[in-house]
C-alpha cells in the first residue's frame, strides 16, 4: 500500500513539474492591426502622381519614432531601386524615362518595421 502511495505521488509531482516548462516567447512583436492598401498611379507626360488610400494614419510627426499601432508611413521603390520614404498619402515621381515601370509600395510602423501590407503598380511613360 504504501508502494502504491509512492507512486501516485511521483506521479501527481512530475505531472506538475511538467507542467511549469517555459513559455515560448515572440522576439517580434505582434502587431494586431493590419492596414488596407490600395496604390493607384496617374501619368502626366514623364511625371506619375501615386495615390495612396490606406487607413493607416499616415504621420510625418512621429516619423522615425516609437511604434504606435494604427500608424506610420509608406516606403516607395521604382523599378526595384532604393527605397523611398514618404510621409504623406500620395508621392509625385517625375522626369521618368519612357517606357514600362514598377513601383511597390509598403505601409511601415513609425519605427520602419514592417506592416506586411505590400502593393505592386506597373505603368508606362509615353
């Protein structure tokens, strides 16, 4: 009887033991807003005014700045060059060269991490 005893309480105790492991933890925060993003492109000649609708608040004060969900700003790149960053909802490019484009657009925290909300625009200069 007491054998038995013993054993149910071994049991019970690992039970519980394994029971505390550690938790497992994120190295990046979770970011519970997604933001919509639609990209429209006008040409005028050799210049193509985007257009950014998002509800993204899109925030040139706090720019470069600590993370608050809900906010942020766009980075642009024209034909897979180097990132440009804008803090308004619409982005004038201008004195392109004739022919094809492709311009892809990303919502960013005020921190620059990523939304994951991305669009691809392709247009042609006449």
């Amino acid at each position: 009887m007491r054998i038995c005893k013993s054993m149910c309480l071994v049991a019970a105790l690992t039970f519980l033991i394994s029971g505390c492991g550690a938790a497992k933890t994120s190295t990046k925060p979770a970011n519970t807003y997604t933001p919509t993003l639609d990209v429209s492109a006008t040409v005028n000649g050799d210049t193509a005014t985007l257009q950014f609708t998002t509800d993204l608040k899109i925030s040139k004060e706090h720019y470069d700045q600590q993370r608050v969900e809900g906010e942020g700003h766009v980075h642009v790149s024209l034909d897979k060059g180097e990132k440009i960053v804008v803090t308004e909802k619409q982005k004038v490019l201008d004195h392109l060269s004739k022919g094809p484009h492709e311009v892809k657009v990303s919502l960013h925290n005020n921190d620059h991490t990523p939304y994951d909300v991305s669009k691809t625009v392709t247009f042609e200069v006449k």
